[in-house]
C-alpha cells in the first residue's frame, strides 16, 4: 500500500472518531403494515416516535396499502427469502400464521433480548386472541378495537330518551319512534364483507353464542360453523324486517354514503361500528351535532358477554439477525409503553392494550375530555362480561367466510333468498373453505 492510500485511510479512521456513530449505522429493520389513509399517517409517527427516542435501530415502515395486500405481499417476500421483520396482520389471519411456523413467538422474542413482560397485563378480551392455549403470547397487540352502538342524542332527545337502547326490544320501539318523528334513517348498516364482522361475529359474542364448534375453532381445525341455528337468524330476520319496513338502511359506498359518514353527517341516527371510528366521526361529525356511544345491544333475556376483539397484532419473522430482533424487541417493547397507548388513543380511537396504559390514560383525564369521552366503552365490552369460552375465533381462511356470509347477506336484503336457507348455505360454502384450510394443514395441531 502506497503512503498517499495510507494517509487516506488513516484520514477517513481519524474522522469517523470525531464524527461518530452515522445514521447509515443504525440497525434497520422493515415493518409492513395494512392501515391506509389517516391512520397509516398515524403508524408513521410511531414509528418516527421510535426512531427519535434511542439511536441504536431505525424502524422502516412501509403500508402495504390493506390488511389483506400486508398478508399477501408479506407471504410472497417470504417465499422469496426476503420478509419483513415485523408484521401487521388482522386478526381473521391470526391462525393462519400460528400454523405458518414462519414466526418468532412474541414471548420468545421479549425474553431472549432481556425484557420482562408481564403479559396478564394485557386485557383478557385481547390476550386471549393472540395466545396459544397455553396462553403464551405469540404477537404484539397493536390496534384493538371493538363494535359499539353510537347513537344521535339529538334525534333521541326528539322522542323524549336520554339514553341508548339495552336491547334490541328497545332498538326496535325507538327506531319506530324515530320514524315516526320525521327522521328518514333510524338505523344504518352495511352487509359487505369488510363489515359484516359487527353484525355476524360482535352480535354472537355478545350474546354467548357459538359461531363454530370445538369453541370457535380452539379446539382443532375440525370445527364446523353454527351460526345459522343461533339467535343471528333471528337478528338477520329482525334486521331485514327492519329494512323492509323502512327503519333500516343499507348504507356503503355503493349507496353513495357508507354507513359510518351516514351517521356522522345526522343522515342516520343509530349505527354499529369500531371504536376505532370515534376519532373519524369526532372530526367529520355535523357541526353541533351531539352524539355518544354505547354497549351493543342484547337481546331480552340474555346474560351479556365479553365481545371480541378487532384490529390486527404484530409479529416478527423468522430470517433475520440477531442484531435486527434486537431492534424489533425494543421497538414492541416502546409502543407498549403507557405514553405511547395514551398518544395512538389519542390520534386514532383505537382503545389501550394493556391496563397500565388504561390506569394511565385516565390519570391523565383522557376520558374525562369531550372528544375522547366514550372511549372506555370498549373496554368496558371486551373485559367486564362473562368470557366466550377462549376469548375469540380460531378459523382458517376466515376472511373467505366473511365474504360468503356478505354475499348470503345480499342475498336476503335483495329478497333472493329467505333468511334461514341462506345462512344455511352460507355455512355450507364456509364448511368448505374449513375442511380445505383443514387438509392443508393435515396432522398439525393447534398451539
């Protein structure tokens, strides 16, 4: 080597001691996400959060545009040798990858980089969807949500009630009063397969109701569905006499308004939806409109239950270094933090995971703050209730099935089918798409 490559060399060590550590040398990993519009905006400042708090890893956060698009892409990067590190995945795909053996297990993860979790810190409602039966955590929680009922205080004020419907009794006797005092929709809903999951999956939870066997898949990949001879035949031929008298609408975009803009805008006075909407509907509501939100309703005569859990989980795949599941861990590790709970509930509706982030947000008098207030509802409808049995669903390809219960929906709304023989064949079609999920997982058990 030359004197003058020496000195070169010797000038470029010299300077990296004054400079120090550069951006290039954090440690990078990817996490891919399904949130599109506001609330990708909204994973994007976690993730900024993250990167400005330590200097040693960097988040790259990267929305793959849906739930559905992260699953896919996120399978085909891994055929390909490259996954991301982390991954949303909503919580229809939480089997699918349990049985995927393609991930590091959330608990694993947490204890092979030092940290000490304490996972009965999670709510029951949400814990128990992403444990095994052993109840070891194998993903992150992230955005949970669950299905309320809001309701137009206005309108209600109009027909002489100050409080939302208990029951579906009740439901029924104020949509007509609504009717009656001149308001054109009482109640929205939507029957696409997006969102048929407050209709189908929250109305059975409530209610204590089975919507498969072997304790809604828990208890092996055998499990067959049930929901057409439970009280959701009833709610389906209720909610179609709804509409067929006039009381109900179909409202998404096809209509040109979807069922949640319908009641921001006081179009339509009652609807079910997440509370991850509260946030959205806060900011696009009437001007003066005074609304609020509320437990789903039940019917008479039945004991309430906890309702499921929405939303999606993280998790970590296999493929990677040990330096970048050392990022990972700090990085799940930071947005279980209270602080972050109290900012993501904040900006989104998405409700707190963990009981130190609800004790702290409350401290903090988030509730107590007329844009937040209301929130604690869905707390209140995942954790203070009888459980339903393991806490949740455990189907494969479950998002096959819901779009075979929006097309049996269709179905009924456009007087095609009656409501018994649809369902019927919904869950004949959805017992299908069970047995193939099934065979191709032959042999394996559930964790």
């Amino acid at each position: 080597m030359n004197t003058k490559l020496l000195c070169a060399v010797g000038g470029l060590a010299i300077a990296s001691l004054f400079t120090g550590p550069a951006a290039a040398d954090k440690v990078k990993f990817d996490f891919w996400y399904g949130n599109s519009g506001d609330i990708s905006q909204r994973v994007q400042e976690v993730c900024k959060h993250f990167n400005d708090s330590q200097p040693e890893f960097e988040a790259v956060c990267t929305s793959q545009g849906s739930y559905y698009a992260a699953v896919q892409n996120t399978i085909a990067a891994f055929r390909g040798g490259k996954p991301p590190t982390v991954v949303q995945v909503f919580d229809v795909g939480t089997l699918d990858l349990m049985l995927s053996d393609a991930y590091y297990p959330a608990y694993k993860l947490m204890e092979d980089n030092g940290y000490k979790i304490d996972w009965s810190n999670y709510f029951a409602g949400i814990r128990a969807y992403y444990a095994s039966s052993k109840g070891e955590m194998f993903s992150f929680p992230f955005n949970s949500s669950t299905a309320i009922l809001y309701w137009n205080k206005d309108a209600f004020k109009k027909i002489g009630k100050s409080e939302a419907p208990k029951t579906w009794e009740e439901a029924e006797a104020d949509m007509k009063a609504l009717k009656n005092a001149g308001f054109d929709c009482p109640f929205a809903f939507d029957i696409s397969q997006d969102e048929s999951w407050q209709l189908m999956e929250q109305f059975s939870a409530v209610h204590g109701e089975p919507i498969a066997t072997k304790n809604n898949g828990f208890g092996g990949l055998d499990a067959e569905l049930t929901f057409n001879k439970t009280k959701f035949v009833k709610f389906i031929s209720d909610l179609k006499r709804w509409y067929d008298d006039g009381l109900a609408k179909v409202k998404s975009p096809n209509s040109g308004e979807d069922y949640v803009a319908a009641f921001a805008s006081g179009h339509c006075q009652m609807t079910l939806t997440s509370v991850g909407d509260h946030g959205n509907i806060g900011r696009t509501a009437a001007p003066d409109m005074h609304w609020d939100v509320a437990l789903l309703p039940v019917y008479d005569g039945t004991a309430r239950h906890n309702s499921f859990v929405g939303g999606a989980s993280l998790w970590v795949l296999k493929g990677h270094t040990q330096e970048e599941y050392k990022a990972a861990a700090s990085f799940l590790n930071f947005i279980a933090q209270p602080e972050q709970a109290l900012f993501w509930s904040t900006v989104t509706g998405y409700i707190p995971v963990t009981k130190t982030g609800f004790d702290y947000m409350k401290a903090n008098g988030f509730y107590d703050k007329a844009p937040y207030k209301g929130r604690e509802t869905a707390i209140d409808s995942l954790s203070n209730y009888a459980t339903n049995g393991p806490g949740g669903i455990r189907l494969g390809n479950f998002l096959q099935i819901r779009a075979e219960l929006g097309n049996g929906l269709q179905e009924i709304i456009a007087n095609k089918t009656p409501v018994q023989k649809a369902l019927d064949d919904v869950v004949q079609r959805g017992d299908i798409i069970l047995r193939r999920f099934e065979a191709t997982y032959k042999g394996k058990e559930l964790p």
